[in-house]
C-alpha cells in the first residue's frame, strides 16, 4: 500500500503545484470541491459523494485504485454539458456551475484485496489554471 499512497500523493501534489490551493479547499473564486469516504465488500459499489461549488469541470484519478476497476459518475445536479471520455474522464458545466452535487459509483471487483484506495477528485474552471482537490478513501472489507 505504500507504494500506492506514495504515487496518489506525487499525483496530488504535482496537482496542487499546477495552480490548486489546499486539497479540498476553496479560494477567492469560491472554486471548492468536497468528497465523502466510501466503504464496499468485494462484488459491491462503493459510493464516493462529491459536492462541488464554482466548479466548470470535475475530473477523477484513479492514481491509488488498480485500473481494472471502474468508476462512473451518478445523479450529478445540475447534469454536466458535456463529458469528456479521456483518461481522466471529465465532467463539464459551461457556464460554470454555481454548485454541484452528485456521486461517483466504485465497481469493486470480486477478487479486490481489503484494504484502503483513494481515489483523487479534482475540480477547476476550466477556463484558468485554478484547481482544488479532495481524495476519498474507499475501504474494502474483509
């Protein structure tokens, strides 16, 4: 797990250097993106809740959940514009949303070790260089 937590902190890190204030924090914009933990069995969905507010794209780095699992994005209010199926996939509000709420659905396989996997959210703009970004922690049991 070490190793996974030390790249999800590079990630973040280098994230936050690219013109992001604290993770998870706001700034004068009032850009500011929240995430609640999750917690699965192996064979469930783990549901990460996101809040989001000044927010014109919301995107997820899977830096500390294997690649084989899959995340997909819920119930988002107001819905995105548009969605941009890149790696990070990215949800887009033009104009910028005024707040957000929604959730992103963790498919935990049947055969996932237990353990703790975070999953990083990021939101911006979109139109500067502005980002914040809040991690997860999704718990599979035992």
């Amino acid at each position: 797990m070490r190793t996974r937590r030390t790249m999800l902190a590079l990630s973040v890190g280098t994230l936050c250097l690219a013109g992001c204030s604290a993770p998870g924090g706001g700034s004068d914009s009032g850009l500011a993106v929240e995430t609640s933990d999750a917690t699965a069995a192996p064979g469930e969905t783990a549901t990460v809740e996101v809040q989001a507010s000044s927010v014109g794209v919301v995107t997820w780095q899977l830096a500390g959940i294997p690649e084989s699992w899959q995340v997909t994005h819920e119930g988002f209010e107001p819905e995105p514009t548009a969605v941009r199926e890149s790696y990070p996939p990215e949800l887009v509000w033009d104009p910028v949303a005024d707040s957000v709420t929604g959730s992103l659905a963790v498919a935990v396989p049947d055969d996932a070790s237990p353990g703790e996997y975070a999953l990083a959210v990021e939101a911006g703009t979109d139109a500067s260089d502005e980002r914040v970004v809040s991690e997860a922690t999704v718990t599979v049991e035992g």
